[in-house]
C-alpha cells in the first residue's frame, strides 16, 4: 500500500515506527527525511523511497521512477 510523507509530522511518526532517532536540533527537514529513508532502506526499498518523494509509489512521476530504477540497477 503506497504511504506519503508529506511533511515532518509524518517522517517523525515513520521514525518511530522505524525505530529511527528524533530529529537534531538545526537538521533540515531534508537532511532528516534522507537519514530517515537511508535508515528504511535495507528493510524497504520502496518505502524508503516513498519517504525520499514524500509521495506514495503511485503518485511517482516518470523521472522519479526512472531514478529508482537506475538506484536498483547501480546497486
């Protein structure tokens, strides 16, 4: 089931269910929500994406889905 992680209130409730740090103090949203999916990402490849996009695999654009791709490839 595709997931969006629109904002930091989501990444922090994926953290936790993750089992993820809190986020630093003076991180970025983006630097947290990169950890975060690079923390999600042996376990879930997808979902770790989904975190990356802030969108569920559904709602992936073309270029987004070619990245993944070239990511599962180059791996």
């Amino acid at each position: 089931m595709p997931m969006d992680f629109p904002d930091l209130k989501s990444l922090i409730y994926c953290a936790k269910v993750h089992k993820f740090r809190k986020i630093n103090d003076g991180e970025s949203e983006d630097d947290y929500r990169n950890a975060l999916a690079d923390h999600v990402a042996p376990r879930d490849f997808i979902e770790s994406e989904e975190i990356r996009n802030k969108v569920g695999w559904d709602q992936w654009t073309d270029g987004q889905s070619e990245d993944i791709i070239k990511k599962l490839f180059n791996s």
